[in-house]
C-alpha cells in the first residue's frame, strides 16, 4: 500500500532538507535529479549551487505534486530549480547586477538522460576526492538522496555528512560538466556503494545497481557490464546470507532455495554478453566466479576446477591478498587440503581473514586443533561483531567435534 507523503520541513538554520522517511515513489522521482543538475550546469551554474537548487525543488515538489504529477516532472523541476536559483543569486547583495528576470516557463525539451548521468558520474569520482566523499557526492547528486538518508545509511550524524559533501561540492567546484572521466574510478565508487549494504531508509545494494544499470546503459563497456552482473549475482544470494538473529552464514551453509534465480539469469547473460566482446576485466572475472557458485544447486557440485581458473584469471587484474587467499581456498576443495595448505603458506599471515581461511583448511586436513586455535585468533582479529560472532561459534563447533573424536 503507498503511503502518504512525509511533511517536509527545514533544520532549525533553515540550510538543511530534513525528510523523515523516503519521497513517494522515492526512486522515480530521483531518477530526474541527474538531468535536471545537468540543466542548470549547461546554463552556467557552478555544481554547487546546480545541487543546491535541486534539492530546493524536491522540496517544492513534495508539497505541489500531491497525488498528481505534472505531465513533464522534469521540465517542471528544472524550472523551478532555476528560479530557485535566481532567487538565491537575488538575495545576494553583491551579486545583484546579474539579476535577472525570467517569466515564461522554460521548456524541457529533450534531455539527454544517459548522457548527463554520465558526466554526473564522472564530476562525482573526481580524482581529488576520497572515496567517501566520492561515494557521498555520487549518492546526493546523481543517487538524489538527501543528507539525512545518506548519513543514516552510513551511520554517521547529519551534521558530519553535510560537511562531507559541502567540501566535496567545494573540491569540484572548479571542474566542467564535460571534463573527461575514469570509467574504473566510477565503478569502484559504486562498488563501495554496494558493498555497503543495507542501513536505515536506503537500500544501497540496490540503489548501487540502479546506478550501475545507468552507466551501463551510457557507456558500452563490457567491464561495467561485468560489474553490474557481478552485482546482481550476489545480491540474488542476499536473503540467505544471514539468519533471523543477524549471524553470518558461510556460502556452502546457505538455503539454496531462497536464491533469487530471476536476477542470477540476468546476471548469467548480462556476464555472458560482456565476456563475448573479448575484454577480460577484474569485474567480469569475479562475476564469472560468482556464476559458478551460482549454478551450483548443492555445494557439493561446484565447479571449484573452473573456480581455480578463474582466480587464476583474476590475479592478472587484482593481484592482492584477499584473492590469494580466496583462490588457496578454492585450491583446497578443488586439489585438497594439502594443495590449499600449501597455497596458504605463499601468503603473509597477517593479511586480514588469513587465520580464517588456515582454520577451515586445517579442519578439512582433519587438524581439529590448530582449526580451532586458528577460529579463535580469527575471532580476535575480526574486523566486526558478526564476523567475530561467526568465528566464535565455528571455533566452539570445532572443539565440540574435536572432544567427540577423542573420546
């Protein structure tokens, strides 16, 4: 059932939109947020103030649509973020010659939508901000939620993340909607976005594939396509990921039946698609690893020979720890224990997850003890609770078996 749309109102300094809960029809109404920005850039306002009277006619919007919208949603935001910002260009003293009076409503007229989210995500991977701020500027300017939902989501105060994204606007200020941009830059902004999960009103695993599917739609690049199954195939196995008390469950430990098969079929085509085209990429190889856990229907029929393969693939683009440490894992179920052992042992133990991934290697080489040993110092190192938590119960479980053995 649609709810009612929430009351808009201003912090106390009057500078910040505070939404209780997301706009009606919350992602259809930000899917205009891009075009109308890219508008007023074309017209000459700096992106700050382009962003700034944006967020002006969201608010406007939510008190004048009511239940009926205009017949051009975007023709109507743009102008009325235009007189916004004419309004704040007015009630500057020092900036009054350039006062201008605008009655007629401009036109919409065709907007390039792919194109203008394209240069939105390239001004908002900008290579002098931090990924934060990057990530925080690409969900507020081409995502169109407000302050309050992405610092909700990031579980930081309002106040702490309008700083973030004023100092990012400050940073970009100077760069043009037409500067070049790096593709790769904007992909890992989304994956961090993706990686985020789920907190509070906003979904960013899902508002990272919407994302996704806009740069996928405005540039062909099979390496984005990769991204974006890759993304698909491990949101399919969401639901399954954790229980109804929060805990973590290991893939080989995961219900199966509560996979979404619709969006690992996507998934599988769109990866399909892109390793046609003949340009392997870090993406499209973790996606093609994640498909073969996909189109596992037990664990016990996982294609870990292929898996190791891929890995293999893998570390010709990304050659770091945690896919050495993956790929010993898969050694050992595709080799055996001794073979995985042995991959292990090229690594640095003290890369994060390495006791982890020793602990299930040892267990499955029958060494109950330095299993349990290894879980617990996994537990200890944990970078959270339900990893820890995770780690905890396995080392309880391996001694459980190991006092069983011995008696």
């Amino acid at each position: 059932m649609a709810r009612g749309p929430p009351v808009p109102h201003r912090s106390p300094d009057g500078r910040r939109l505070i939404v209780s809960r997301p706009f009606p029809d919350d992602v259809e109404l930000r899917r205009l947020v891009p075009a109308v920005i890219s508008v007023l850039v074309r017209r000459g306002v700096d992106f700050a103030a382009a962003e700034d009277a944006v967020q002006e006619a969201l608010i406007r919007a939510l008190s004048a649509w009511g239940s009926e919208r205009p017949s051009d949603p975007t023709a109507w935001l743009v102008t009325v973020a235009w007189r916004a910002h004419l309004d704040a260009v007015r009630s500057t003293a020092a900036r009054r010659d350039r006062e201008v009076r605008v009655d007629a409503e401009p036109s919409g007229g065709a907007v390039s939508d792919a194109d203008d989210t394209l240069a939105l995500h390239f001004l908002c991977a900008h290579p002098d901000l931090s990924p934060s701020s990057a990530v925080a500027l690409t969900l507020r300017a081409v995502g169109g939620l407000t302050t309050r939902q992405i610092a909700d989501a990031y579980m930081v105060p309002e106040a702490t993340m309008a700083q973030r994204i004023s100092r990012a606007k400050r940073t970009i200020a100077a760069s043009t909607l037409d500067r070049p941009g790096d593709v790769g830059t904007v992909m890992r902004v989304l994956y961090l976005i993706f990686n985020e999960g789920y907190s509070g009103d906003v979904d960013l695993a899902a508002e990272a594939i919407r994302l996704t599917r806009q740069l996928a739609r405005a540039v062909r690049e099979p390496e984005v396509d990769g991204l974006l199954a890759l993304m698909l195939l491990h949101h399919a196995r969401r639901a399954s990921r954790t229980r109804p008390d929060g805990a973590l469950v290991p893939l080989a430990e995961q219900d199966r039946s509560m996979w979404d098969t619709d969006l690992i079929a996507e998934g599988v085509t769109i990866l399909q698609g892109a390793l046609a085209r003949d340009r392997l990429g870090e993406f499209q190889a973790q996606a093609a690893i994640a498909a073969l856990h996909a189109d596992a229907r037990r664990v016990e029929e996982t294609d870990w020979l292929q898996i190791v393969e891929w890995y293999d693939e893998l570390l010709r683009f990304a050659e770091t720890p945690i896919v050495r440490l993956n790929r010993a894992v898969a050694i050992g179920e595709a080799d055996g224990a001794p073979a995985g052992l042995a991959a292990l042992a090229e690594i640095d133990a003290s890369v994060p997850r390495h006791d982890a991934v020793a602990a299930h290697l040892h267990e499955a080489n029958g060494d109950l003890e330095a299993a349990a040993r290894l879980h617990a110092e996994a537990a200890r190192r944990a970078p959270s609770l339900a990893e820890r938590d995770h780690q905890l119960r396995q080392a309880a479980r391996v001694n459980g078996m190991r006092r069983a053995r011995d008696r």
